[in-house]
C-alpha cells in the first residue's frame, strides 16, 4: 500500500484524468459512493465493538485501524490491512444482499441497510472544493440507501466549480435538504452523524471563517463524524494539525493512503481509517516511482522480496543462519546489552556473542546459556574506553554483524572508539542507544567510508540531538525528516516512536503499523536493536531487516500485550519471548 503526499496524489489524479482518459467526475463519483459505503458500514455496526465496517466491506477495500477500542490485538493497539472478503456484507457486486427466505438479490444502495436507515439522519458539511463534491455525492448515495441527509454548506453554493458544482445541481434534483451555514452556533441535536466534506489535500494552513467554526460545532456535538478523505484541518503531509481540526470515528481516504493519516497527531484525529480505491490504477504510484508504503505483508513479500514466515531450510545448521555480535553493556546497565544479545537469539540468528568490558564478565556468566560472552578491554570498574575498540574489531572480523550502543554509557575518548568500530568494522552496523548520543557530537561524515550498511535506530530524543533540534521538531514531521537525514548521510534510519518511520539512502520509505503504546519501557528499544541485527546475519540486506525487523518488534509487542492481558504490563522481555 502506497503512502502518498499530496502534490504526489495530485500527480496521480491528474495522469488518470489526462492520460488514461478517465473523466474527473467519473473519479468524483466513485469516492462519493466509497464513503457513502463506509458511512453505512459504520451505522450497520455502530453498536458492535467499535470496528464499524469489519463485517461489511466494500469491494476493494483495504482497512487500517488506528484507533483504540478494537477487539482482540487492536486492544493493543495494533494496525492491520484487511483484504476485501467477497460475500460478507456485500456479494461480489457492489450492494448485493441475498435474503434467506425467499431467494432473492437486491442491488442498490438500499440493499445495504438492512433495517437500520430509519435510525439515521447524517448532516454533511460541504466545502466548495473536490473535497465538498465528494460529500455531495456520498449524499446522494446515503439517501438511496434510505438514509435521512441534509446539506450545510460552508460558504455559497454557488461558488463551487467544475465536478463539484455538477454534484450540487445533481443533490439540488433530487431534492436533498440544503442550507448555507450562516454563523453562530449549528444546532446538531437531531443528527445521528456528521460527514466531514469541508477541506482536502489541496487546503493550507489553518481553517478560518465558517470552515474553522463549523469544524469546531462538529466536534463540540458528540456526534460520530466520518471525513471525507482527510479529517478538516489536518496536514496531509505531516500530520500536523491545525487549530481547528476535525476528531474523526472514521476516516474515509481515497485511492492512496495519505501521509500524514500516519503521523501524529494527524492519526489520533483519523479515528479508524479505510483506504478505498476510486478508479485509479493501483500500479500508477509504482510506474510513477513512487516508493513509501505503509508496512504490511504484502509490502515486505512482493515489494522488498522477505519471506515473512522465516521458513529453515531442512538441512540447515547454527552456522547457515549467521553469527551476530553486540557490543553493550556496563556495570550500571548490563541487562541492555542481555536484553539485545537475546532478541537477536530469539529472531532466528545462529550464534550471538556479546562484548563487554572484562570485568563484568564473572557477573555474567550464565545470564542467559544460549549466548558466547567476550572480553572487550575496558577499565578496571567495569566501563569501556576507546582502546576496547579495537578489541571489538576483533571480535569482528569473521562475525556477519556488529550491533553497537545500547547501555555502553558514555566514557573517555568514546568519540574515538565509535569512529574506529565505524571505519574498521567491514560487516553491516547496527547503532543505537549511547553510540547515538555519541555520534551527535561527531562530524561522521568526514569519517572514511564504509562498504557495508549502516542502521542507525533513535527514538525522537536521540534523533533531535542527532540533527540538532527539539524533539518537537523531530516529531513534527517524521517521514519528511527521515528520509532527508537518510538521502544527505547515507544511512538506513530507524525513527523509532508510535508508527516507526524506516527511510534509506535511495529514497525508499516505509512506515510501521504494528505495535502499541504499551511497549514505550525500558528495554524495548534495544531489542529491536537486536532483532535487526539478527535478521542481517540471516542475510537480509540492511533495509530489509530495518523494516522487518521493526514489523516483528511491532507484532511480538501486540502477542506479548495479549499474553499479559493488558499493554501496561508489558517489558521487553516479555517482547523477546513472544518473537
């Protein structure tokens, strides 16, 4: 599944119209019907557990849940796409119910109700833009299917153009209640929900006048509201929102999931979100080269080409599935060094070593039987120094990955110790942890080149140090950031946090879907920092075990917060033993 940026969504839209010969009200009508499908699917569930639409999916449909109050791993959190299942809900055309007594096919909008449409009576917002033509038609669609609807538009209806001005003669034909919002404060008591059709992908900045007040009333009425493509007052790009900014139940994007769906707080105004086609050919984004996808099995099967069932080939042995070694540790934080050694165990690898500083080693014998530890130097108290670098390179050299960071601490010289591991180590390197906080303070890029991969993995703090701004600021638009940070310095970057961003130096990106909030412990990170290392030494290439790596991370989070009956309880050794 493709993610999209506006501009490049324009792009899409433009080469389907010109190009293919696709009319733009043919697009219209096809993301009116989507939503108004959605909308019924919400109301026809409303009362079960809060995943309104699951057991009635529209053809083509691709779901993507963000928000809490799901059953089973959504409880945790968890995102999933769902493929389309023919016959449950709707048949294989669109809208055919089959009865049980007498048989009999009904198709249509009406069909879709079963019963439910004299509970309803939805009021659309309706900007002047594509956007508001969208609405305009998933009205005209809500009423076939026996809904009550009624139009508020936001300004004049005579200042909308093109497609949707047709759309308003076509609602203004068939009768639909319309009225032209005029100030104050709307009175939405008599409506069951709200469909948000005021601003899309093209508007910027925040909303003002009547799209900021009726914005406001939407969210100030209690009323469940689904929006039409991207909630009103949401960055499509970033997702930043602006003040103020629809709360959505339900988002109903069109043809590509759009960025900022993804990011926070854009994804917690999204409510749950459903991606549906609208005519535009699914391949057009690959052909257009475009190469960020929200991460599912489908994207780390047939797009980055990873066996996601990790199968063992029958007459393989410790040695076909690699050797990892990690240097972590100290006295004050050894279990970051056990915790990662373990993932990278419990991920499938052959063999792991874990480096330390000598004296530490007598404390840890036995810790965990599987692993090989070894002396790295170091001082007398147990903490690393710059000449334990060149015992790791050691340690190295017939080794097929060094993962490097997670509780070293910071010590004498360490800015030297980083760049002799960096430059000396010929296998892929994984960074994390203090040697991130440590290569903040390193002009890096004059450091002598590397012919194998390097991950860097931090979370918003380490990666604000690591390019010199707030957190804030990181956070503000995450995609933009990583993939900029991994173009200029030639990285694979791990922006760890809620829906981890995975960016390399070509361009490519993918963004996480799986995990909950539950698995922010300690400890957590250097797991995943183990997780990718032991994919590598599986033979993954650096990107492929960045992203399914964190895929893993994010789905062991899921089943260890099922385990554990409530995500609060989880820590990261919780996490390894649900890999």
């Amino acid at each position: 599944m493709h993610l999209v940026t506006a501009e490049e969504m324009r792009r899409l839209d433009r080469i389907t119209i010109e190009r293919l010969g696709i009319p733009a009200v043919a697009l219209m009508e096809n993301a009116g019907r989507a939503i108004a499908e959605e909308i019924i699917a919400f109301c026809n569930h409303r009362d079960g557990d809060g995943a309104a639409g699951d057991a009635c999916q529209g053809t083509g449909a691709a779901r993507y849940s963000s928000g809490p109050g799901h059953a089973g791993a959504r409880a945790a959190g968890a995102a999933r796409e769902e493929a389309a299942v023919p016959g449950a809900g709707t048949a294989e055309s669109f809208g055919a119910v089959r009865t049980a007594a007498p048989k009999l096919l009904i198709s249509g909008d009406a069909a879709l109700m079963a019963g439910r449409a004299e509970d309803e009576h939805w009021l659309v917002l309706v900007g002047k833009g594509n956007n508001g033509g969208d609405g305009l038609v998933a009205a005209r669609h809500l009423s076939e299917a026996g809904i009550a609807v009624s139009l508020l538009y936001a300004v004049s209806p005579e200042s909308l153009t093109g497609e949707a001005a047709q759309q308003r003669d076509a609602a203004a034909a068939m009768g639909l209640p319309a009225a032209v919002y005029g100030g104050g404060r709307p009175d939405f008591a008599g409506y069951s929900g709200i469909l948000d059709a005021l601003l899309g992908t093209g508007a910027a900045g925040a909303p003002r006048g009547a799209y900021a007040e009726l914005i406001a009333a939407a969210n100030r009425s209690g009323k469940p509201v689904a929006s039409a493509d991207i909630p009103s007052g949401l960055n499509a790009d970033t997702g930043e929102t602006h003040e103020p900014c629809i709360q959505a139940a339900l988002t109903v994007c069109l043809a590509f999931l759009k960025r900022g769906l993804l990011q926070y707080p854009g994804a917690g105004h999204a409510g749950r979100i459903v991606v549906r086609s609208i005519g535009i050919p699914s391949g057009l984004a690959r052909e257009e080269g475009l190469s960020a996808y929200w991460l599912t099995p489908a994207v780390l099967e047939d797009v980055l080409g990873v066996d996601v069932s990790r199968r063992r080939a029958p007459d393989g042995h410790k040695g076909t599935y690699g050797h990892v070694l990690i240097a972590a540790g100290s006295l004050r934080m050894s279990g970051a060094g056990l915790i990662a050694a373990r993932a990278s165990l419990r991920t499938g690898c052959g063999l792991a070593t874990w480096a330390v500083p000598g004296k530490l080693l007598p404390l840890l014998v036995g810790a965990a039987p599987e692993l090989m530890l070894a002396d790295a130097g170091g001082e007398a108290d147990g903490t690393w120094n710059a000449a334990a670098a060149e015992e790791v390179l050691k340690l190295a050299g017939k080794k097929d990955v060094l993962a490097v960071g997670p509780g070293i601490g910071r010590f004498g010289d360490d800015k030297a110790w980083l760049q002799t591991i960096w430059e000396g180590a010929d296998c892929p390197l994984v960074v994390d942890a203090d040697a991130l906080n440590i290569l903040a303070e390193c002009d890096y890029g004059t450091w002598q080149g590397r012919r194998t991969p390097v991950i860097l993995t931090p979370h918003p703090g380490e990666m604000a140090r690591l390019v010199g701004v707030s957190t804030k600021e990181v956070q503000r638009d995450r995609i933009g950031l990583a993939l900029s940070y991994a173009r200029e310095r030639g990285v694979i970057l791990v922006l760890k946090g809620a829906h981890t961003v995975i960016a390399s130096p070509d361009g490519r990106l993918v963004v996480n879907t799986t995990g909950h909030p539950g698995m922010a412990t300690g400890g957590s990170g250097d797991c995943l920092t183990g997780i990718i290392a032991g994919l590598l030494a599986q033979g993954l290439s650096g990107f492929q075990a960045a992203v399914f790596g964190v895929y893993l991370h994010g789905l062991a989070g899921e089943r260890a917060a099922l385990l554990r009956g409530d995500p609060v309880s989880v820590i990261a050794s919780d996490i390894i033993e649900a890999l």
